[in-house]
C-alpha cells in the first residue's frame, strides 16, 4: 500500500529528521555500477518515466527499507510512515503501543542497508554476507551438528 500511496506535501517528525548520504563526487559517480536492463528487468526507468506511476517505489517488507532515486526517496519513506501511521495508528491518538519507535529510527539514509543479516550497496550492486554472520553459521555447525558426530567442520 504505500508503494502505491500518495499522501502529497503531508510529512512527520520522523520524516523530516532524516539525513540524506552525500551525493557521490563526478568522479565517483563514473565509476557506479550499472545495471543493464533487459526483457525481464526493464529497469527503474520504465517507472520513472510512466507518470500514471509517479509515486511508485520499492518497498521490503522488513522494517520498511525504502529503495528509490535520490531525487524520490523522501516521498518514498514518508509514505511509508504515513501508511503506517494510517493503518496501525497516529501517535498519541491510538491507545496502542506506537507502530514505529523514534528511539529505532535511523535518520541517516544511505546507498547501504544491512537487510535479514546482508549488506545492500546500490552504488555497487553488490549483496554481501558479512563475516559475523558466516562465522555465527560455523559455529552452529561446528557446535550443533557435526562436532557430536564428525568431529570438527574443516574451514
């Protein structure tokens, strides 16, 4: 719903205390990696140029990782605020516990997020599984399954 939300010049606290990441320098911005669209993936033009989608934008459904051009991605997130606020309720209006924490929010918004234990980078277009994660995997293994019956995981 709020990839498909409008809710115009309206924003929160939460929305406007957001900082966005400095642009890349034109030196930097040569050296991004593109992605090459294709029949399956025509590519963010395809939305950006359609104006009936003028508001649309990707949304991931853990804790609401917004992904959009620069120029877009504040409509994108308050969107995403605002619906929440629509659907789960408006703080200090709704007897319920609030839908999002300030005390959680990050204002800092960058061509990086750490999404279900990956690292994102849409200036590379990378996805890394960080060391912490794959070491917290060997130990499961080493520990849980083939340590009582293998001995240790070779590594």
């Amino acid at each position: 719903m709020a990839s498909a939300s409008d809710f115009g010049p309206i924003t929160t606290d939460l929305s406007e205390s957001k900082v966005l990441a400095t642009p890349p320098s034109p030196r930097a911005a040569l050296q991004l990696a593109r992605a090459t669209p294709d029949d399956k993936n025509p590519g963010a033009a395809l939305l950006l140029n359609d104006p009936t989608r003028c508001y649309a934008h990707s949304s991931f459904v853990d804790d609401t990782g917004n992904a959009h051009i620069r120029s877009r991605i504040v409509g994108a997130i308050t969107n995403s605020i605002l619906l929440a606020y629509v659907v789960f309720g408006f703080p200090s209006e709704d007897q319920r516990a609030p839908c999002l924490y300030p005390f959680k929010w990050t204002p800092q918004v960058g061509f990086t997020l750490r999404f279900l234990g990956y690292l994102l980078d849409t200036r590379t277009m990378t996805v890394q599984w960080p060391e912490d994660k794959r070491a917290q995997l060997a130990a499961m293994l080493d520990d849980k399954w083939l340590a009582p019956s293998l001995g240790k995981f070779p590594r």
